[in-house]
C-alpha cells in the first residue's frame, strides 16, 4: 500500500512515501533560482520537477511499479467541496490553463498524474493519483459570501489541508467525531487562516491569499481600506506593487524586515520593543479573528486549534491564549504535516472508509 507524496512550492518540491499509515521518508528537493526563473510560467517547470524527482526516486530504490497511488498537493481550480478527489483530464486542463490562477500548487495534480502513469505502465494495471482537501475547498455559508460591495463577494481561500487535518486530529482528541463538533482551527505560518468548523464544515473562513484576517510574518492582513485606496491611487505604486505589499513584503517583514519568528523572539528577548510590539499586535489580530469565528458558531465551540509552523511559538501562542481561552479550551498542534495530510486523504479512499469525488 504504497502512496508516494508530492507537494511543489516556489523554489522547492517536498516528496514522502508512505506504506500504509508509516512514513518511509521524506526528502525535499531545492532548487536553484536561476534556474527557476529560466522559466515564464509554472506549468512551464513541469518536465523539469518530474525530471529532478524521477532521481530521487532513483536514489533511494523506488520503482514507480511499486506504488499503489501517487497523490499531489491540490492547485488553484474552481471552488469545491472538502475531499480526496481523482485527478481527471478536467482538473488537468483548468490547472494547465491557470484560469483560476497561477501557484506553485498547480503542480501537484500534474506531477501526480505523470507518476501514476509510469506507475501504471511499469505495473500493467492501473494506479490512481489524486489530491486532498486543496487551497479552494469552498463550504461558506451563503451569508458569509457576502461582502459591502456585490460585485465583491468573499471567497475561499485558505489552508484547507491542514485546518481539515487538525480538525480531524481535535475530534479525535476530545473524543468525539468529526460531525459532533464545533472548533474554531488557527493556522498560523506565512500566513493565517481562521476557520469557522461547524460540523466538519468550513463555514466561514478569511481569505489568507488575498490578505484578509491578522496579519502575519509576511502578508499585511486587512488594512484600513482609506489608507489603502489613497495608496493605490496615489501614483507611488503599480498594482504589482501593492499587492507585493499585501502578500509578500507586508507583516513582520514590512515592520520588522524580516519573516522569520526565530529572528523575532530573539529580538525580544535582547529587549527590542518594537519587536515585542509587533509579536503583541499579531496575536491581537488573530485572537479578534478568533473571536469573530465564535459568533459565527452563536459562541458554540468546543475546542481552539492552534496550527502550523508558528504554533511551535511559546510567546505567541500565549499571547493569543490569554485572550481567547474564555471561548473554549485551547489546543496545540505544531507545525504543519502536509505530506502525512495527503497520504491518510488518499488511504481512507484506498481502504474503502471515504469516497474519491470527481471534479467537473
């Protein structure tokens, strides 16, 4: 029952292979750049990351026979319910065309797919491939779509992997299922989405991409929409450049100059003001947006998740805390296991407990 991983980011591929429920290993791949940047568009890259693959799979004696599935890391496709899907020739098409937009993501279903058919090929029967719970899941109630503006509706966007995992994984905790709860699940890394789990449903959720919700180690957050609408039409900046602003150079990075939370802490801890400031105002935003979530569940809620690569932060973690634990009891799950996520998406399909969806 062997599931091999792939989840491309910017200037990275990370790749894991399973046998069952256990980790056989996990590698990533680095890449150069320059060379990255040798191409125009993401898709562009893809014979080049399925060709940097194939050698680690090499390297470490896995023939792609030998796989029972190949699952990849969900793209930017038409919105979509929660789940493990197959990747079909639809699917295919929309990520190749980046109609929906253009990530890294976009990949993961593509490289999939190349996988399973070498898979296929070399074993004489059919290997499926798939992705898990991707960037687009979309489960908004119908009044959290809309926005002041109807030409601006809210969407979703967010880190639905993940926050999906750690529902599972504070169900399991509580001692309830998934549909017997109500958790308000944090993740916090580059940037921080909050969502709203009704159920097991993502009613509301702020769009961490476009920069809505707190602010984070690099992406500015909401911001006061006169200042910013002065700053668009102010002629300092190009369109490019005020969204670099929102995601990317805003944050930590905008007041501090740096995204990294280790640099911060340090900072703190040798008595810089500002930084302490910054880390208070951060928390300050998060546990506002947490907040809000627990009015969207009428203040039902049985349990806080503090996810993702910032929850490994005492200090923050904390902060945040104290200001929320009267909703509901906190808990704590570190870091972000991504490559774990889509294994155990695509074995619950493989052992029959869950149903692969189609996309359309």
């Amino acid at each position: 029952m062997k599931i091999f991983a792939i989840n491309p980011g910017s200037t990275s591929t990370k790749l894991a292979l399973y046998d069952g429920d256990k980790c056989l290993w996990v590698d990533t791949q680095r890449y150069d750049i320059n060379v990255i940047e040798k191409y125009k568009t993401i898709i562009d890259q893809e014979q080049f990351r399925y060709d940097e693959i194939c050698k680690v799979l090499e390297a470490k004696g896995v023939r792609p026979k030998d796989l029972a599935a190949v699952v990849g890391r969900g793209g930017l496709m038409k919105p979509i319910k929660s789940g493990v899907y197959d990747v079909n020739a639809t699917m295919l098409e929309d990520l190749r065309s980046m109609k929906y937009g253009a990530h890294a993501s976009n990949l993961g279903a593509l490289l999939a797919d190349l996988f399973a058919s070498a898979a296929s090929f070399g074993s004489g029967k059919q290997v499926p491939s798939f992705i898990v719970d991707p960037v687009v899941v979309d489960e908004l109630a119908d009044e959290a779509r809309i926005s002041g503006l109807p030409e601006m509706p809210r969407v979703s966007v967010f880190h639905a992997l993940n926050q999906k995992a750690v529902a599972r994984r504070a169900a399991a905790d509580l001692k309830k299922s998934v549909p017997e709860c109500n958790l308000i699940v944090t993740h916090m890394g580059g940037g921080v989405s909050v969502g709203a789990h009704e159920r097991g449903r993502v009613i509301d959720v702020n769009n961490a991409l476009d920069g809505e919700g707190p602010m984070s180690p690099e992406r500015s957050g909401s911001l006061p929409m006169g200042a910013l609408a002065a700053a668009c039409f102010s002629g300092k900046y190009t369109l490019d450049e005020i969204k670099s602003k929102i995601n990317g150079k805003g944050g930590f990075v905008a007041h501090l100059g740096t995204n990294d939370m280790r640099e911060v802490e340090k900072r703190i801890a040798d008595g810089d003001a500002q930084a302490s400031l910054v880390l208070e105002a951060m928390a300050l935003q998060v546990a506002k947006e947490i907040g809000g979530c627990a009015a969207v569940l009428k203040g039902k809620v049985d349990a806080i998740a503090l996810t993702g690569g910032l929850a490994h932060s005492e200090k923050l973690c904390e902060l945040i805390t104290s200001r929320v634990s009267f909703i509901a009891q906190v808990l704590r799950y570190p870091g972000e296991d991504e490559m774990e996520a889509l294994s155990l998406g695509v074995l619950r399909v493989l052992r029959g407990e869950e149903a692969a969806r189609q996309y359309e």
